[in-house]
C-alpha cells in the first residue's frame, strides 16, 4: 500500500501545472516550445512571439480556417517547427474574446471579410511598389 502512494506521489511531482484560461497569452520565454498542450487544445505562436493555447473546438470557426490559411500562404507549412500566426497577440485577443462569447455568424464572416481584404490590399499594395512608383490613388 505505501508502495502505491510512493509512486502516485512520484507522478504528481512530474506532472505539476497550474490551470490556464482558454486563449491565455503567454510569452515563449515562459515555456519551451517542446511543451505539450493541454488535453483538447493546440498552440499557435503570433508574430510578436507569443504563445496561445486555444481548444481544437476552436478550429471549426470560419476566423481560425482564415488564420491558419493567412499563415500557410505567408510562412508555408510548418515541419518540425511551431505554427505561426500572421498576427499580433492584441489581434488574437480580440479573436479570443469573440471566440468566448460566442459572437454571431455575421460578425465572425464581417472580420473574416476585412481579414481577407487587408490581405489582399497589402499583397496589391507591396505589387505596386514593385511595379510602380507613382501612385494611383491617394489613401
């Protein structure tokens, strides 16, 4: 019996973690990227560095496809590495908190609407630049 408690002892010392709000930021200096997620969620990194935790339930949002679509088209897909998202961390607590209070349909197609059109406007201006150097319009 106290073999038993000596080695459920054991584990817990191997195992102690402090609890996390779901999309809780966090900098990768805390926390090495080998770190295993909790059970049922995924890590992303943002562009500023920072580490989020969110729940894979999270993955069937039409604003997390946009993201990890934005980051595939801009940084490739990862191979060993962690995935990054085209973002800062300010953006994804944005998205954090839509996320968390169950936003609308409509609101979560809106921000993947401006998602889509900051990406193509930046995409068309850096094509500009290249092409050009007079402008077209004054904005």
């Amino acid at each position: 019996m106290a073999r038993k408690w000596q080695r459920v002892a054991a584990l817990r010392r191997k195992r102690i973690s402090f609890p996390r709000k779901v999309g809780e930021v966090s900098t990768s200096d805390e926390h090495s990227s080998s770190e295993v997620p909790e059970k049922g969620h995924f890590i992303v990194y943002t562009t500023d560095k920072r580490r989020l935790s969110f729940p894979i339930a999270y993955l069937n949002s039409s604003i997390f496809r946009e993201l990890l679509r934005m980051s595939e088209e801009e940084f490739g897909l990862p191979r060993d590495g962690p995935i990054t998202l085209p973002c800062d961390s300010e953006f994804m607590e944005y998205v954090t908190s839509l996320m968390q209070k169950k936003a609308a349909r409509d609101v979560e197609k809106a921000l993947v609407l401006s998602m889509a059109s900051c990406r193509s406007s930046s995409s068309y201006n850096i094509h500009q630049q290249e092409t050009s150097s007079i402008p077209l319009c004054g904005c």
